[in-house]
C-alpha cells in the first residue's frame, strides 16, 4: 500500500471513532435514564409547591447541547420539573442564592449553592430535597453537568 492510502485511511479511522465515542456519550445516558414520572404524578407533588418557575432554551451559556425547557416547582420536600432537558451525563440540581446563567458565575458562586440531588430523566423529573435544606435561602434553581462542568439551564423562582 502506498504511504498516502495509509496516511488517509488512518485519518479516516481516528476521525470515525471521535465522533463514534461523541456519539456514545451523548445517546448513553438516554439509553440508561429511568423511566421519566408522569406528568399526573408530578402535578400531585407539584400542588404542595411554593414556588414556581420556568427554565427557558435562551440563556447565556444555553446552546444546542446544553438547555431546558418547562416549569420547575419548588416545594419543602421536593422540586418537580415538567419540560425537556437537553441529554447529558451526570446532572445535579443545585439551589443558589443568586440568579445565574453561565458556568463562569456557577463556578464563581459554587461555594455558596447546595447540591439537592441527582437529577436522572431528560423529560420530567422529581428530586428529593433533604431535610437540611431550606429552599426559601436561595432564589435560584440550577441544573449544572458535573462531569463536563457544563451550564445546562436555571431559572429565579423568588426575589
């Protein structure tokens, strides 16, 4: 074989298997989320909220890849969610105490948030919030990719 055939044919195949693990990464966690909780269930839990918001697709540091759309509740023992996440590995839902919309204020701000939970569904989701967490400290509900320190999407639900 000439050099040329095996420069390209090495190039081609590194170029095939980038966008092969790419590929994988994104569609893994859609193949392995946990069936989402209907909207009927979340309306139940929802009716004890006390506050409400909505994440939109148009935030600073939202793109194709990274956003979320729907209304979010917040209430004393849990925050509910109905809309669609973008897909993504390791998501977390985190409080802050102020409004945010890019990863450089996320990082700024980390040390005063508190981690609610894992966040496991693209479409609907229920997290838990522990019993030393008061949602009325913060204003801010953030759902941030821990493993790619990504911004995904927030929303102010309190002055």
């Amino acid at each position: 074989m000439k050099t040329r055939t095996i420069a390209a044919l090495i190039v081609t195949h590194c170029i095939v298997g980038i966008l092969g693990f790419g590929l994988g990464i994104y569609t893994l966690p859609i193949l392995t989320a946990p069936p989402a909780p209907s909207e009927l269930a979340i309306q139940t839990i929802s009716s004890q909220a006390k506050y409400t918001a909505i994440f939109h697709k148009d935030l600073k540091d939202s793109d194709a890849f990274h956003w979320g759309e729907g209304t979010v509740t917040i209430g004393a023992e849990s925050i509910t969610f109905i809309g669609s996440l973008a897909p993504g590995p390791d998501y977390k839902l985190y409080l802050s105490p102020q409004f945010i919309e890019t990863e450089k204020e996320f990082n700024r701000l980390k040390t005063s948030m508190v981690r609610v939970g894992d966040v496991k569904t693209f479409k609907n989701f229920v997290v838990d919030i522990p019993a030393d967490i008061e949602p009325a400290h913060f204003n801010t509900v953030i759902v941030w990719c821990e493993s790619f320190d990504e911004f995904i999407t927030s929303a102010k639900y309190r002055e």
